[in-house]
C-alpha cells in the first residue's frame, strides 16, 4: 500500500438560515467550555461571544443545562460523519490491521487533543447523568460497529482467540487511556510523560499486540526461523 488516507473531522453541513444564530451560540458555548470549562462558563458570556443576547440564548435553550445536550447533539451528528468517512471500507483498500491501528489511534488522539474542554465536559456528566450517558454509549458503539468491520475484514492477520472481542475490548482500552492521559492530566510522571506522538505510538503497539498481530520486525524474524 503506498499509504494510508489521510483521516479528518467532518461538519456535515448546515442549510438552513434559522440554524446560524444556534450555531453561533454552540460555537460560543464550546469555545468557553474548552477555556474554562462546562460550570464556569456564564450564559451571558456564551451569548456576548455569540454576538446575541441573553434572551436570544433562552429562545432556545430552556436552561443552560440543556446547551450541554445540544452540544451534544452537535458533536454526535459530527462524530458519527467522521466515522463513516474515516472508516469507510474502500478508503482502506490494501491496508492490513497494522496500517489502520496505526491511523486510527493517533486520530483518536488529534480529536481528544483539540476538544478536549468539550469532551472533558462530556465524561463529567456521564457520572451524573444516565441519560446522558446513554447517548455516549451509543456514540460509542457507533465507532467500535464500524472500526470491528474495518478490522475483522482481515481477521487472518488477529491471532487473538476472540477476534472481535478483541477489537472491540482493545479500542476500550485505547480510549480510556486517551481519556486519563488527555483529558485528566493523569500519567505525569518522567517514565510516562508521553508527547502526544509517543502516546499514540505505544498506544498502537499495545493494541497491536493485544490482537496478536506481529511487528513487521517480529514476523520478518519469525518467518527466517522458520525458513531455517
């Protein structure tokens, strides 16, 4: 494969006209979010940014606890795009499970990076909220549906007993680690100070090795041995 897509955030976009002053206040709200977080951020504030009024903000929104599942709304519509096209079948036609780990993990790692004040409010209120964190259960298996695809179409490369246990257990995995580290500062000590680079790098090679799927490096070594 001369090499893998180029993978990015998708906006499905908006049509119509009545959508720009709700977007302008969603774009305020996730702006203050990611400064200053989902509590400290006032509804007055939202709105000046937005260049709108206090009252424009409560014509659509009944209270300010309600911005955060309109927000949610916003970033599932724009997660779930960004999973069909990222991980869309012909995009990856060629590419063996190490090329897509490879991709796919330091993406996940680029998305929790740039929102992470976004998100970081999101997983807040999941401990709350189970109504919230329903609709964070299906995003999420949204993902894991489309990426098990991805994978288990070259299911001969995973040596694990339990392919699609292992896809699905692994990206767990892979996201909970991005959540501790990115979003809650956790791992700060000199042996784990991680850049994101690296971060993304050991978390592939985790992954990989979960699935049973050999460094190029191991299964070149492995193949002279057998050759011998």
């Amino acid at each position: 494969m001369s090499g893998t897509p180029e993978l990015r955030w998708v906006r499905p976009p908006r049509q119509a006209r009545s959508q720009e002053t709700l977007d302008r206040l969603l774009d305020a709200a996730e702006g203050l979010v990611a400064e200053k977080g989902f509590g400290d951020a006032t509804v007055a504030e939202i709105a000046r940014r937005a260049g709108s009024s206090v009252g424009a903000f409560y014509a659509r929104f009944p209270d300010k606890e309600s911005l955060l599942f309109a927000l949610y709304d916003r970033y599932f519509e724009q997660a779930t795009a960004t999973a069909d096209a990222a991980l869309e079948p012909a995009r990856w036609v060629g590419a063996g499970v190490p090329d897509v780990v490879r991709s796919v993990v330091p993406f996940l790692v680029r998305i929790y990076r740039e929102r992470a004040g976004l998100i970081r409010a999101f997983v807040q209120r999941n401990h709350s909220d189970d109504g919230f964190r329903a609709r964070q259960e299906r995003l999420s298996h949204y993902v894991s549906e489309r990426l098990s695809a991805l994978l288990l179409a070259r299911g001969g490369e995973i040596a694990h007993p339990d392919p699609a246990r292992a896809v699905t257990f692994g990206l767990t995995m892979t996201v909970s680690t991005i959540e501790s580290v990115i979003l809650f500062g956790e791992m700060r000590s000199a042996v784990l100070a991680l850049s994101d680079d690296e971060l993304s790098a050991e978390l592939a090679r985790a992954y990989l090795a979960y699935l049973g799927v050999p460094s190029p490096q191991r299964a070149h070594l492995e193949q002279e041995s057998l050759e011998r």
